[in-house]
C-alpha cells in the first residue's frame, strides 16, 4: 500500500487563513486615515480650523519623512536574517501593533489643550502609526508562499475581502459613534472610544492570523557587508527595473482615484444631501443612513468586484491587460460624476451619486488582484534581470505612493476647507461659518473626487503602454526563478 505525500508547495486553509486574517488591522486603521481623520480633526476634537492646518500640514510633511523612512524600512526587510518565523513575519507582528497603537492616539486627542500640545501629540501618533504602516509588507509573504501567479492572485483574494467588508463598516463609522454617544453625550469621547476598541478587536484577531503563515522560497541571505541604504538607492531602482518604474507611474496617478474620490465623499453627502443650506443644520439620522448607503454602494462593489477579478482575468492574456481596461472603468464614471454636479442632475437625483461611485468601486476591486499580481512581477523582475532580491525595496516603492495619495488628497481637502472659512460645531456637528460657501464648497468637493480622478485615469493609461514585460519574458522568468 502507497503512503500518501503531502505536496510541500500546496497551500493549505491555515495559510488562507492567516494571511487573510493577518491585515484586519491595516485595513482597519488605514480605512480610518483616509476617510475619517481629517473630518474627526476639523468636526469632532474640538479643534476648529487649526484642526485642518495640523491635519494638512502633518499629512504633507510626513511624506518628506517618507522619502527616508520607506526605504529605510524596505532595505531593513531586505538584510533581515531569514529566523525561525520568517524573514517577513516579525515586521508584519511589529506592523500591527505600531499602527494600532498610533491610530488609537490620533482619535483619541486631548480636549481643551494648549495647540502646542496638541500638535506634539498628534505629531507623536501619527509617526507611530506611519512607521508602523511601512513595515505591513503582505506581498513579500505571498511572494514567499509561491512562484505561481495565479496562486499569488488566489492568496490575495481573502485579504482583500475582509479588508474590504472592514472599511464597508468603517464608513458607516458615524453611525456606531452616534450609538455609542448616545451613552457618552459627547462626540469627541465617543469617536476616541469607538476607535480604541475596534483596533483592540482587529489587533488581536491580525496577530492571531500571521502566526498561523509560514514562510517557504525565499532569495539569497543578504550580505552582511553590504553599504547602508542611501536615498539615492530608491531612485537607482527605478533607473534599472523599467517595469518598475511604469507601475509606479500608473500608480502615481491611478492611485488619486479611491484616495480623492473617498476622501471627499463623505464631505460631501453631509453637506450636499443632508444639511439644510438656510441654516446650516444637519440631518443627523439622514446622514448616518446615507453615510451608510455610500459605505456600501463603494464597500459592496469592492467585494464583486474582488470576488470576479479572478474569472475576469481569464478573459485577459495577462494582468496588464487586464490593468488597462480597468483604469477606464475607473475614470469614467467619476468625470461623469463631475458633469452631473455642474448641471445640477447631481443635486436632484442622489442616488445617481451612488452609482457613479459604485461602478468606480467595481473597477478598483477587480484592480487589487491584477494590480497586485503586477507589483510582485516587478519584483520577479528586479531578480531576473539584475540578479538582486530587493522586493521589500521595490514593495516601498509602493507603500509610499500608496500613503503619499492618501495624504495629498487629505491634504488638499483640508486647504479647501481653510479657504473658505470651515468651522463646524463640534457637539451637534452643524456648520458654524458661512453658510453662503457651502455651494461653492460643494463644488470644490466635485472636482476633487470627479474632474482630478478623471483625468488621471486617462494618463495611467496611456502610461501602461509601455509596460515591458511580455508573456514570453513571464514564462522565461517563472523557468529561471524556480530553478
């Protein structure tokens, strides 16, 4: 009788689990940065006006320390020693607890205190947090799982829907922190209490998650005697690996899509569909339901269109393809969405607002699978061509893009804000300046999160035209690699 073998390379439901598991606390924390920081800092910590110079101001800066820092981290991931949890678990287990810890801070900022205090505090936290978010790095562990393209596209699936039925529910914040303000009485309490104890749930639960992930193909040991990162070493990256160079490209304008379309959204519904413009008084319960209606007319699209990227991509001869026709998906709907606000149809039928966001949300999770197949090809590449493992520096490439968008797009909302002399009553949540910019408010809101998307779609993909990778040089890559 024949003793069955297990299959070494077969990936098993405990390495499912884990690595769909091991992001909640990502998913988490990054959902609340960018849609929920900037409007908790400017309507609920009591911080007025000064809360949108320090969230702009912070937002932008911490890119400058990005420049550094991301690199840094990525050839710290690169040298690590390959021990006896992996070589990339570690910074996963760090990553979770530093972004926990740095978010909990930043909506949880103390009341009534001198702006000088406030600013160091909010500095503090938010470095915590950005240090933290750098070193979640799940494609080099799927990179070490296997070197088939599809299985990486399969591992990447669980990840993506929980981390999307994640930010469904966090964009229906506004609604669990009026429940919990209903004990509290305070808004400002009740965001800090309701933030606190979602990063406890998804902290344990991620950790939980990468302890049942074990690594298995992994490059060469770094040389212990290798020169120290310079900054220079991120833009000789992108000299040398040209299809490295064209994603982050794609990206530097794609990416502008979710981030400003999310970022304003919420703005927005408030003020363009719940307030009432004589007055400046806001429909709370109408609010919280349509706060919720947007949450899943994005969140629910995201998930389909996860859940059909894989049979979708069947449709393609390979995942840049499949990036190309995407990217129009995208960009479409959001330069109608503009001209639905300018001729005033916007105004009259809302629900035209959330199915222009829809069909975008569709295109962008059937993105993530091919979109993340291509970053980690780039890395392939980076070892085909110049025979050097420096994934985790090619994934910081992207972790940067990824956090410098989201914070312009914050950023840029919040000048729009200081412009027109925002200030928001931070008990009730009504507005409190002039109610006359509200109209022209809107329309800034519009152009960030319709006319800007739009035109960066188009330039991705002209970009994407020049993506090097063929389907010839695929097969020679996945003979050369596994050997």
């Amino acid at each position: 009788m024949k003793t069955k073998v297990k299959d070494p390379n077969k990936i098993r439901f405990k390495t499912y689990f884990g690595t769909s598991t091991m992001g909640l606390t990502d998913g988490f924390t990054n959902a609340l940065m960018t849609s929920w920081f900037m409007i908790y800092l400017t309507d609920y910590a009591g911080l007025g006006a000064f809360g949108a110079v320090i969230g702009s101001t912070i937002l932008l800066a911490a890119r400058i320390f990005d420049a550094v820092n991301d690199p840094l981290e990525g050839w710290i991931m690169d040298r690590a020693k390959i021990g006896s949890k992996g070589k990339y678990k570690p910074f996963i287990m760090l990553s979770i607890l530093l972004s926990g810890i740095g978010v909990s801070g930043l909506f949880f900022t103390p009341a009534g205190t001198h702006p000088v205090i406030i600013s160091i505090w909010v500095i503090a936290f938010y470095l915590i947090y950005d240090i933290g978010a750098s070193f979640y790095a799940p494609n080099l562990v799927y990179r070490t799982l296997s070197l088939d393209a599809t299985v990486r596209g399969k591992l990447m699936i669980g990840p993506r829907l929980l981390s999307m039925i994640v930010g469904m529910a966090t964009a229906g914040l506004i609604a669990l922190v009026n429940a919990v303000n209903g004990s509290v009485g305070n808004m400002h309490l009740s965001f800090g209490f309701t933030v606190v104890g979602g990063v406890l749930i998804f902290s344990v639960i991620s950790l939980f998650g990468i302890s049942n992930v074990k690594e298995r193909f992994h490059g060469t040991q770094a040389d212990e005697k290798s020169e120290r990162v310079k900054i220079t070493d991120f833009f000789l990256l992108l000299k040398e690996n040209k299809a490295l160079l064209i994603r982050v490209l794609d990206m530097l304008f794609s990416g502008f899509i979710w981030t400003f379309l999310f970022a304003a959204a919420i703005y927005y519904i408030k003020w363009g569909f719940c307030t009432d413009l004589s007055t400046g008084v806001v429909d709370s319960t109408r609010y919280g339901t349509y706060s919720m209606i947007a949450s899943i007319m994005m969140f629910i699209p995201l998930l389909f269109g996860t859940i059909i990227a894989a049979p979708l991509m069947k449709r393609f001869s390979n995942s840049m393809q499949m990036n190309r026709f995407l990217l129009l998906m995208q960009a479409i709907p959001c330069g109608l969405l503009f001209a639905l606000h300018i001729t005033g149809v916007l105004k009259l039928i809302p629900i035209l607002f959330f199915v222009c966001t829809g069909i975008t949300a569709t295109a962008i999770g059937c993105g993530f699978m091919s979109g993340g197949t291509i970053e980690i090809e780039c890395m392939d590449y980076e070892i085909y061509k110049n025979g050097k493992d420096r994934s985790a520096l090619c994934n910081a490439c992207f972790k940067f893009l990824n956090k410098a968008q989201s914070a312009i797009s914050n950023a840029l909302i919040g000048f729009l804000l200081l412009a027109i002399g925002y200030v928001v009553d931070s008990k009730t949540g009504d507005y409190a300046g002039d109610i006359s910019q509200i109209p022209s408010m809107l329309t800034g809101f519009i152009v960030i999160m319709g006319l800007i998307p739009f035109f960066c779609g188009i330039i991705a993909w002209l970009i994407t035209r020049k993506y090097p990778i063929t389907n010839e040089m695929r097969a020679d890559m996945k003979e050369k690699l596994s050997k």
